[in-house]
C-alpha cells in the first residue's frame, strides 16, 4: 500500500474540464514530479490535493486517511507557492512560526522548533527581517521552512523555483533535494521546466491536457517517451512521421518514431557502410559544449547533436557524412 | 460557493442601500400627488416640464455651465504647461507642488471663504458677489484632480526620451509639446476634467456664501426653492444627478482607456 | 520618479549651476501660482492673521472667547461626535462593502464601482432634499416604519438626522478610497494561512488587518477631515439652525446679523488646526507601519 493514494479525480471549471479520471500513488519518501506545459492543469491538480480547489469527483488518501474532504487546515499538507505568499508584515520568525502559533503551541516548543528549521535552511541571523528585505531566495527559504516547520505528511512545491535567476535556482534544487531527503519527506513538486524536473525526482509524471501522460523514472521518461507529446517536451527530439520513416529507411509506421539528436552517430562518408543513411549538413549551431546540426538525408532535415571537441572538429556546411543510428534509439510514439 | 453568496449578498445590500435615496426621488419627482402616505397616488412628467419651462432654474443652470466650463477651461490653460514645465524642467519642484495642491484639498471651503470674503469684498479687487471670484476658487477645486492625473500620466512616459527624440527630428520646444506630449495627455486630462466638471456642479459651498443670489448657481436656487413643492425640487435633484450621471459615466470610460493604454 | 531627475542631474553636473537658466520656463509656473495664492494661500494667511486681531491690537482674544463660550464648544462638540460617528459607521459598511466587492465577477464589479462613483456626487442640497424625501417628518420610509409600529417619529433635523446623513455621504467615499487597498491582498495569503491552520478569522486578524490597517486609518481620517469640514447638507437641512463649527463660522460672515469677521477667523484656525493635529497623527503612524521600516 502506497503512503498516497489518488483515484478518479476531477476538477472542471465551468463546462471546461481541468482534469479527468487522474489517478497516481505516491511512496514514503518519495520525490516526484508533475511535469508539464502551463495551463495543462497541474497546479490545480495540486490545489486540490491541498484542499485549496474542490475536485468534483474522486479521492485522495494519505497514509490511510480519506482526505477528499477535509479542510486545508486539517490534511497535514505543508505547501509553497510560487510567489511564496509570505505575510508581508510578519518578520521571518513570525512568518516561519505562524503555523506552530496556530496550533497553540507552549511558547519554548515554538522557539525550539523555530531554531532547528531557521539553522535547516540557513537563515540564521534573519529572523527580524521583514520579506522585503529578503532576496528571492532567502524568500524562498522562508516559505521553505514555514511549511515544514510544522511537519506535514506531504510538502507540495507550486514552481517554487520560477521567480529566481538560473545560479541561485541551481543552488536552491540542491538545497531542496538535500532537506527532503534528510527529512524523508514525500513531495510532490509542480514544474514545467523538464531539466529541473530530471535532475530533482526520483518519478516524474508528464501532464498533458488534464491527463497524466507517462509516470515513470526520470531515465525512462527521458529515453522512452510514450508519446509524441513527452518526446517533444522533454528536451529536443527528431519527429518522423510516417512518409518521411518510408523514405529514409524503406518501410512505414503508425504514429511517429522518436530519435534523440545526440543518439545520432556522425561518421565521415568514407567510414559510412551499406546501413548507415548518406547526408549532407546543412547548418550548425553552437550550444556550448554541444554542436547541433541540421543534416539532410533523402529530403528529410534531422538534428544531430555532437560533442564539441574544437575548431578542427567543426564539419563544414555541405560536407557529405553518414549517419548510423541503432535500432534501440528509435522508438515508436503514439 | 457559500463565501460567493455571501459576498454577492453583501454587495446587493450596499447598492441598495446607496440607491434609496436616488430611487425615492425619482419616485417622488415623477409623482402627481404624494401627500401622506407610503406610496404616491398617480404619476406624472408635470413637474419635470414646469422645472424646464422656469427660466429661474435656466438660468442658474445657464450660470453653473457657464462657471464650470470657465474654470475648466482657465485649469486647462494655466495647469497643463505648468505640470509640463516642473516635470521637464524642474523635477524636484514636484514634491512642492504636491504638498501646495493638497491645500485647497485640506482646507474646507467655509475657512477659505471667511479670508476671500474680506479680501475681496472691495479694495483692489471687488471680486465678491461675481462670477468671477467663483471661477477662481473652483480653480483651486479642480487643481488637485487635474494636476494628479496629469503628472500621473506624465511620470508613465518617458517624457525626456520623447522631447529628445522630437528636438532631433527638428521640433522646438513648444512644437514638441503640443505635437508629441500633448496628445499622450489627452485621455487622462478629459477624464479629470469631467470628474472636476460634475464635482463644480455640485458646490455650494463658495457659491452661497460668496455670491448668492446676485449670480444665482444651479444650488443657490435648489436651495432657495426648498421651500416649494418638494415634488418640484425632486424634479431639480433628479435632473442635477442625471447630468452627473452622464459626466461620471464619460469620466470612467475614459479613464479606463487610459488604462488600456 | 528617478527617470525624470536623471538628465538634470547629468546637466547640473555637465556645466556650470546657472539657476536663472529655465527663466522661460519659469514663467509658465507664473499664472498657476498667481491663482493658487490669490484664492488659497492669501484667504488662509488673512484667516491666520485675523484669527489674532483683537479690538485693541493683537492678542489671543478670540480664542479665549471661543474656549470660554459654551455655544461654541458645544459647536465643537457637535461637530466632533458627528464627524466621529458617521465616519466610524459609514468606514465599517465600507470596509464590509469593499472586501466583498473584491470577490464578485468582475463586471458587476466595475459596475458597482461605477455606481458608487455616481452616488459619491450625491452630496450637499440636494442630498439633503433626498433625505427629506425618504425619511423626512412625512418621508416614505417613515410613514413606513411608523406605521410598522417600528418608531414613534423620527426626527431627521436632530444630531440623529444628521450623522444618518453624514454617514451615507461617507459610505460611497469610503468604499472608493478602500477598494483599492483590498488588491494589495494576495489569494496566496488566505490559503497559505489555511494550510498552515488558521481559521478565516485567524487569517482576517493576523495576516489582512494589519496589511490594510494604515489604508483603513487614512481613509478614516479623510472621512473624519471632510465630515469636520461639511457644510452644505446640515446648512440645508436645518437652514443653519443646528450648532456645527462649520455653520458657525459661515453665520459669523454671512448671517444677517453679528457679522465677526475676526471671529469666524479664530474658529477657522481652531478647525484647520485640528484637521492639521488628526492628518499628522495619521502620518506618524503610517510611517511606524512595516513598510516605512
């Protein structure tokens, strides 16, 4: 038995449908992620596991506990948001200790557990500021410790990493993973950025259009996507679709067949044999450590990805290569 | 989706309740007869059509157009150039300005009146029982609305960019101005300026005290007429609220282009 | 506000301070000014002067007068329990009003802003006629409520009367300076406190009240400062025969009878000084509140 357990559930707004017969379970302690692109529902599939949004059909149980219609301030779910809605005229300490007052606890049981959470997330030294004198990410921890000082049974994060510039959100991940895994906290993280979402979790679920599209490790979401939609999200993807899998490699499919551009092995002409498809490039671009080109075989343009080793290395536009691709690097998508 | 009720409740309950004066005297305006009891006895568009045939009430209301439009047009003229100016040339002057313009704001009529009435009852400038003492203080009325509104639009545009860009291509300073700044004021400009119209409507205040009945406004006379029908003045109340009605309306319209923009 | 410093500053650093440089300029501040002193700054220095002009040379004679003379603390009183009293009710049922204003569809709304811009010119002579008319010795809802067996009479003429006036004009004022105030609170807020275990009051009284607090105080003394300052509606309604500061002061240069000009001058000081004492109180506690630190 799973320490969460969701089944059937649905929100519709109106005559629109959020979500519809979605269902999952989560393990103690485990990390996951509901991945998608805005407006795909998640949020609102988070809001109402925090009981902040009604869902019209469906249940959700925590470590036993039918939850569906319970309270907010009685399901033991500690959340953060994405703008972090700390209580702007409440200093840190206030902020952090709000739910512990709200629980009545005895005022040294506050102190302690305040102490431990502030060293936690390190912001020792703060406690009398006031959000506005915060940084983004000293906000962040804020909210951070304010919904775990009082232990809730599951941590919900809504893109709690959005509002910060890309050297302090990679520090914050880290600190993140690190806390939850300290703590054995299960935690459901809301985002739509797919590398955050495969560094951070041990599953990711991919949300599409109200449903959850593939639930899987962050590996296998990544190398076999399930459908056309999961390998275009995650990370970019060459798309065959039926017309253009005839011309290059004889015969047809149903759907498409999804190939990774770095799983594309560029030879020279000369090293190509009889099985790997003749190509011209076309374009390269520089992303760094990586070259991306754009090479064309019999009418149809692919991306190739290729470690960037130098200058010498750079295959000109018109060079005439081969290109080998492995049967298990192509896969089927619906 | 109980808070929603309650909320929708609530709302109902203050538009009623800010509606029951409005609605009565409507009722009570379009009544023939009304003497003692809960309901009026039969309807009428009587009163209305004696209230527009007076030429008493159309000429107070003649000389209440005639002093708003005056004022108006005298804040237009002598606020916009000065907003304009201590916003390109003396920015730190805004500060000042902001505290100078909150005291037509802070001081009630009735003070200021007491200093205009001996100041201006003769000597120099024997403004009192006039218009034109009243153009001068709805001046210092309408000041606050149009100078806020004004260097609100002005602060939202980039007001030294634009004169630069403009001098480049050629144009002096007040060529700039009426060509490339002014016209970004407009809307918000019309805006105060119904706002203020519909406010001067209703004074009463300077009005009775400084000129009374020697230039008789739209409210001196409502006032003065208390005394007869109460059917009659319902007919001036309503009348009065239409025509502001119709000026807020102008008034929020525009400003909500102003903030489309 | 930093935009618009920037290029004097580059300028004033780039050459020499030539302050006469903007002559031209100047001049167009010259007719703004010449109208603004004319009919402010001079009534007010001639209310101030007076207000200390006694019949043998200057002295505080007028206002010991005032402070000695029951009628006009008594007028003082009046006006200050009016002012009070509408104030406080008409800021609650626009503090109720605004915060349920902000959770209807929006184009209600915009729609019952709009109105409430409307009626807030409902105000002076002809609310007070529609009072008259309403609830009046032979007022609608008087004959209604005396025949109910509600009230025995009502007198719309009284202290009574009048702060039911006084707090209507307030209400439409009050919800259009509040409105505002609500949108600085974030949804995110209420449900934040909701996981963490407060209760809706738990979160009105910790974490919205104090967020609003200084609006619902600034609103309360501009309430207070323009009922103090109110003239028209109790004038029209009593023809001045009830005790205001505000009718005594107006009776004191334009009555019949009794004209004391140096008088009314004192109780003008008296009046501007006390709206003055009221909006810097506001201040110092605005600037305690947790935005200023």
């Amino acid at each position: 038995m799973s320490y969460v357990n969701v089944t059937g559930l649905a929100r519709r707004f109106g005559g629109t449908t959020v979500f519809e017969n979605v269902g999952f379970s989560l393990d103690k302690g485990e990390f996951v992620t509901l991945l998608g692109p805005s407006g795909c529902g998640k949020s609102t599939l988070l809001r109402c596991l925090a009981g902040l949004s009604r869902p019209d059909a469906g249940r959700i149980v925590v470590a036993g506990d039918d939850i569906t219609d319970s309270v907010p301030q009685r399901r033991g779910i500690g959340m953060v948001f994405q703008n972090y809605a700390l209580f702007p005229t409440m200093t840190v300490a206030a902020n952090i200790g709000f739910g512990l007052r709200m629980q009545r606890l005895p005022a040294d049981d506050i102190e302690r557990k305040l102490a431990t959470v502030i060293d936690l997330v390190e912001l020792r030294g703060k406690e009398s500021h006031y959000p506005h004198q915060l940084s983004g990410g000293q906000r962040q921890r804020v909210a951070l410790a304010r919904a775990l000082v009082v232990e809730p049974r599951i941590l919900l994060l809504d893109e709690p990493l959005s509002a910060l510039d890309a050297r302090i959100r990679a520090n914050l991940r880290e600190q993140i993973r690190d806390i939850q895994r300290r703590l054995d906290l299960t935690t459901l993280f809301v985002t739509h950025d797919q590398e955050e979402a495969m560094i951070l979790s041990d599953r990711i679920f991919v949300m599409d259009k109200g449903k959850i599209v593939q639930a899987d490790a962050a590996e296998t979401v990544y190398t076999q996507p399930a459908t056309e939609f999961v390998a275009r999200f995650m990370g970019s993807c060459n798309l065959l679709d039926a017309a253009a899998c005839t011309r290059l490699f004889g015969h047809g499919i149903d759907g498409h067949l999804a190939i990774r551009p770095e799983s594309i092995e560029l030879l020279a002409a000369a090293e190509a044999g009889a099985d790997d498809l003749p190509a011209t490039i076309r374009q390269h671009q520089l992303l760094g450590n990586v070259i991306r080109y754009q090479v064309e075989s019999r009418g149809t343009v692919l991306l190739v990805d290729r470690l960037n080793r130098g200058r010498d290395d750079l295959l000109p536009r018109g060079s005439e290569v081969g290109l080998r691709i492995r049967r298990e690097d192509m896969r089927e998508v619906g | 989706m109980r808070a929603d009720l309650y909320h929708r409740l609530v709302v109902a309950a203050l538009v009623a309740l800010l509606a029951v004066p409005v609605l009565a005297t409507l009722a009570y305006s379009l009544a023939g007869n009304w003497g003692a009891t809960i309901l009026p006895d039969s309807f009428s568009v009587r009163w209305y059509l004696q209230l527009w045939h007076d030429p008493r009430f159309l000429s107070a209301f003649g000389h209440s157009l005639l002093i708003s439009v005056a004022t108006l047009l005298l804040s237009t003229l002598v606020i916009v150039p000065a907003v304009f100016v201590v916003f390109y040339r003396f920015p730190a002057l805004d500060r000042t300005m902001n505290l100078l313009i909150l005291l037509p704001f802070a001081v009630p009529p009735v003070v200021s009146s007491v200093g205009l009435l001996q100041l201006y009852a003769d000597g120099p400038l024997p403004l009192v029982g006039t218009p034109w003492i009243l153009i001068g203080c709805y001046f210092t009325i309408a000041l606050p609305f149009m100078y806020r509104t004004l260097a609100d639009s002005l602060r939202g545009m980039n007001l030294h960019d634009l004169m630069d860009a403009a001098h480049l291509l050629g144009a002096s300073t007040p060529r700039a101005f009426l060509l490339v700044v002014a016209p970004n004021l407009r809307t918000g400009l019309m805006a105060s300026l119904f706002l203020s119209f519909s406010f001067l409507l209703g004074e009463f205040v300077f009005a009775n005290i400084l000129v009374g009945t020697r230039y008789e406004t739209l409210q001196v006379y409502l006032y003065s007429v208390r005394m007869t029908s109460g059917h009659f003045t319902s007919a001036i109340v309503m009348s009065y609220f239409v025509f502001t009605l119709v000026l807020t309306w102008f008034a929020t319209r525009l400003g909500k282009q102003e903030s489309q923009a | 506000m930093l935009n618009a410093l920037t290029p004097a500053a580059a300028a004033a650093a780039g050459r020499p301070r030539r302050p006469f440089r903007h002559w031209r300029s100047a001049l167009l501040l010259v007719p703004f000014c010449v109208l603004l002193a004319l009919f402010c700054l001079a009534p007010l220095g001639w209310v101030v002067l007076h207000s200390v002009q006694g019949d043998d040379g200057p002295g505080f004679g007028h206002f010991r007068e005032i402070l000695a003379s029951p009628f006009y603390r008594l007028a003082f009183i009046n006006s200050l329990y009016i002012s009070l009293w509408s104030s406080g009710c008409g800021l609650l049922i626009a503090l109720i009003g605004a915060a349920s204003l902000r959770r209807v569809p929006g184009r209600l709304r915009n729609a019952v802003v709009a109105f409430t811009n409307m009626t807030s010119n409902l105000a002076g002579v002809p609310l007070a006629f529609a009072f008259v008319i309403v609830i009046g010795t032979n007022g609608a809802l008087t004959l209604l409520l005396r025949q109910w067996g509600w009230i025995d009479d009502f007198h719309l003429y009284s202290k009574g009367g009048l702060c039911l006036i006084y707090t209507y004009f307030q209400i439409p004022l009050g919800v259009l300076l509040l409105y505002p105030a609500f949108d600085a609170l974030d949804d995110d807020w209420q449900q934040a406190s909701a996981l963490l275990g407060a209760r809706l009051w738990q979160y009105w009284w910790h974490v919205a009240l104090p967020v609003i607090a200084p609006a619902i105080f600034g609103t309360f003394i501009l309430l207070f400062a323009n009922a103090m300052g109110a003239y028209a509606s109790a004038y029209a309604l009593t023809t001045g025969n009830f005790n205001l500061i505000t009718v005594r002061i107006a009776s004191l240069v334009s009555g019949d009878i009794f004209l004391e000009p140096d008088l009314a001058a004192a109780l003008s000081v008296l009046l501007t000084l006390l709206l003055v004492l009221v909006c810097t109180v506001n201040q110092m506690l605005l600037k305690r509140s947790y935005r200023a630190r």
